[in-house]
C-alpha cells in the first residue's frame, strides 16, 4: 500500500491511498512541520496504514529537520566553556 499526496496549497496536502481514497491532510503547523489530520470518517487503521503514513510525513518534514540539525550542531560550536 502507498500513499499519493496532492498540493492544495503551499502549507497543504491531500493524502490519498493508491486507490484514491483520500485519508486525510498534512498541514503546516506555526512550527513549519507538517502534521497530519485524519478524514472525519469513522474507522480503524491497522499499524501499517499508521506507517505509510508516518514514514510519507517523515519524508515530507526531512528537509526542515535537515535545517535544524544543521543549524544546532553548528550553533554548538559557537559557544564558549565557562566554568
């Protein structure tokens, strides 16, 4: 099973299982990572729906995580000891 994602705007996706069906949304939160946001429909999701999901919104969120790892680590080495 995999997912598709549709841009509805610079901050959204649709997600659609191959099939079509659509699941739900990634939205960008204040933070610039995105979430996902389940359809209103009522249901269950097996463990591995839950990760095609998080593994797509994992790849989504990878360049800003790249960023932060980025921007900490050298952060890091600007500081100075004190003791």
């Amino acid at each position: 099973m995999e997912i598709r994602l549709e841009k509805v705007s610079n901050n959204n996706f649709f997600v659609y299982w191959n099939n079509n069906t659509l699941v739900g949304t990634f939205e960008m939160d204040c933070d610039g990572y995105y979430y996902f946001w389940a359809n209103d429909s009522p249901g269950s999701w097996t463990s591995y729906s839950l990760r095609v999901i998080a593994d797509k919104l994992d790849e989504v969120n990878k360049p800003l995580r790249d960023l932060t790892e980025i921007y900490f680590k050298n952060d890091a080495s600007k500081r100075i000891e004190t003791r």
